[in-house]
C-alpha cells in the first residue's frame, strides 16, 4: 500500500549502499578471548559485558571446580577452602558485603560480622567455615596492607573508597592484538602469557571495580582473586603471583581497570597527574593474606601506557598511539 501511494505521489527515496548493522557492541575484559581463532562477527551485537558484579568475578575467576572435605583433626584455613567459580565469588561476596556496611564499623562489631558470615554459611551448608571465614576476614580488615613506597593501610583505616565502582568509557574500532601488544610490552615483559584471538572493541566498554579507594593522595584499584596457588602461605611469592596475574591475563584487566580510573581523575580532579595521583592496582590473592607478601600483587603501569591505551580507546590511528608508547 506505501509503495503504491509513493508512486501515484511520484516519491523516491535513496537506498543505502550498505547494511545497517555495524561491528558495535557492550565488551568487557570477561570477553576478551585468548587463542587464534578469530571470534565470530555474527556473536559481537550481542552484549559481551556482565550486568552484575557477581556475574563478572563468575566469569573472571578459575574455571575449575575442586573440594576437598576436611577430615578430622584438619585445620579449616583457607588454603583448604573449596576452589572453583562459585566459592570465589562467594568470598568475593564477603568482602563486597564489609564494603557496603563500613570496613571499619565491622571491625568494631565482631560479632556482626560473624553473623553476616554465619547466615551466609548456614544457607550454603558450610557451618565448619563459620570461624575460620570471620577469623580470615577480621585480620584481613585490620592488617595494613603494604601499597609500595612506603604507604601501608588497613581497610579498616580507609576514609575514602567505593566498592563496586562500575565504569563505562567508548571504544572505537579498538584493535585488540594492539591492545595485547601495548600491554605485553609495558606490564610484566619478558613473562609468558597466551595472546589474545583477533577481535575488535567498537561500542562501549564496561566493568566492575571490587573496590577503588583513595590515600594520602594517591589513588587505587583492587581485585580480589581467590586463585588457589598451593598448600600454604609459602606458595604466594610474588613470582607465584606474578606467573598467576600473567596466565590469566589479569595484566590486561588491571591495565583496563587503571585506564577507568585515569579518565575518572582526569574529570574530578583539577590538577590531576598521573604520576602524582595514581598508585596503581592491587590484586589481592585472598588465600595468600597471611603469607609474607600478603597475597598482594602490586602494578603500577607506566604513564606512558596509560595514554597510549586511552589514545587507542578514542580511535586515534595506529601510528599514534604506537609513537606515544
């Protein structure tokens, strides 16, 4: 009926000389792939992104599942703890649940926080975890954690901090093997790690941060990761950690993570730099707390990176973004 009307009127219209869709779509570090194989097109307008922060530390921790029931006389500590996608993120639902509440009211309130953790236990049938879990995460609270140059600070000491910070910044026609390149040549060099598959970030790219917090002056992201890396506390050395934060490429999460905040800062603070501002990443390994190093990966990327990447993000060419790094 449209077209036969249009032709009595003599109306016409120009028709385009492509199609419609377009390579765009919502990524996440979750969607980053390793391997050769290119991913396939027809997959990339669906969004790639988790909607939850429970969804991403599902997708981002060990894929592997393992418990191993504790026989009599067995000390319950966390090395001992089941490993897998569903224990991390329940671990990472208790350390979510102290942010929201107040690091520093649950380490006032003990008992409270061995109720949170009790109800939580009880409904997954775990009571044996009860005590060590609230023994774990009231040191956890009160211990400084070591950020490098000399600042210590415990969670429960922190002023300024936001748990479950989610982002959102463009990508426009982000060619992920240079991504890959930028950050393999900055973050860890010389350390063996799988590439990521041929792919293009063009939409928007979003995440989760566990938990961003500010201190005398300088600023930080951290993830928790519940990786299990040996028996005892003598297996997180921070070349255990680092072999760790290599293989699952949490290299390339960080330095994503660290890019969000950089464009935070640079809108929030008027005299913003780099340098100045930016303390870089902790990758909180949860099993390792009590171990010498605390279980803590420390980054700080170079500055140089940082631009580099956010130059790539605003689709700036190839020569560019290679010359800045």
């Amino acid at each position: 009926f449209v077209a036969e009307v249009a032709r009595q009127a003599g109306l016409s219209w120009r028709e385009p000389a492509r199609k419609a869709a377009e390579h765009w779509w919502i990524a996440s570090y979750s969607a980053l792939r390793t391997g050769e194989i290119e991913a396939p097109p027809t997959s990339r307008f669906d969004d790639a992104a988790p909607d939850s922060p429970a969804a991403q530390k599902a997708a981002d921790d060990e894929r592997e599942s393992l418990v191993v029931p504790l026989r009599t006389g067995d000390a319950p500590s966390l090395h001992r703890f089941p490993r897998g996608p569903n224990p991390g993120t329940f671990l990472h639902g208790l350390l979510e649940m102290a942010g929201r509440e107040g690091f520093a009211e649950l380490a006032a309130e003990p008992a409270e926080l061995r109720e949170q953790i009790a109800r939580r236990c009880q409904l997954r049938g775990m009571p044996e975890w009860i005590e060590p879990l609230a023994a774990w995460l009231r040191h956890l609270l009160d211990t400084p954690l070591v950020l490098g140059e000399g600042r210590a600070v415990a969670l429960a000491q922190l002023a300024s901090y936001q748990p479950e910070l989610e982002f959102w910044f463009e990508a426009r026609n982000v060619d992920v093997r240079r991504l890959d390149r930028l950050v393999q040549q900055h973050v860890l060099p010389g350390l063996a790690r799988p590439a990521l598959a041929r792919d293009t970030l063009n939409g928007m790219f979003k995440g989760f941060i566990d938990l961003t917090f500010e201190h005398d002056g300088r600023y930080y992201v951290v993830d928790y990761k519940s990786n299990w890396l040996g028996e005892g506390d003598a297996a997180y050395t921070a070349e255990a950690m680092a072999a760790a934060v290599a293989g699952h490429r949490y290299d390339l999460q960080y330095v994503l993570y660290l890019l969000a905040l950089h464009r935070q800062l640079q809108l929030r603070l008027p005299d913003y730099d780099y340098d100045r501002h930016m303390g870089g990443a902790l990758y909180l390994f949860l099993r390792g707390s009590r171990a010498p190093g605390q279980g803590i990966h420390h980054a700080r990327p170079p500055r140089v990176l940082i631009e580099a990447l956010d130059a790539l993000f605003k689709g700036e060419k190839a020569e560019q973004t290679e010359a800045m790094a």
